[in-house]
C-alpha cells in the first residue's frame, strides 16, 4: 500500500511547482488507468494547490474533472 506524503513534503511540492511552471505550462496527463494508456497533451489552468490535506492537485485543459488531477498524473513538456 503507497504511504501518504506529509502534509510538509506535499506544501514543498506545491511551492515547487508554482514557482517553476506558471498557468499556462504545456503538460502531458496521464490517466490513472490499468492498463496505463498514453498521454494527452494539454496545459494547466490553475496554480497547484493540496487538496484535503493528502494530495497535489493541479487543474489543466480538457479534463473535466473539477477537482483537478494529481501533480503526479501530470508532466511538464
């Protein structure tokens, strides 16, 4: 089973990733999806932020999620 980051480690990986990728950074997401299935290129539309004390979440275009996705779904391009 995968541990929870610490509440520290996730504001650092939020502080990290909003002071190198602005809004408007082109990504690759990836759907959480077995078996895993390629990406889509997109770009975010929102800063990053921690979502319910356990997740990095960020939003980006064409996902309708309204929660965003996981900082981990997400690669910079």
């Amino acid at each position: 089973m995968k541990r929870q980051p610490s509440l520290a480690k996730l504001e650092m990986e939020v502080a990290e990733w909003n002071a190198t990728y602005p809004i408007g950074t082109p990504v690759t997401h990836y759907r959480y999806v077995t078996p895993p299935r390629e990406g889509t290129q997109t770009k975010t539309r929102s800063e990053a932020w921690i979502m319910g004390g356990h997740s990095a979440m960020v939003m980006v275009e064409g996902v309708s999620v309204s929660g965003g996705v996981c900082l981990e779904s997400v690669v910079p391009l």
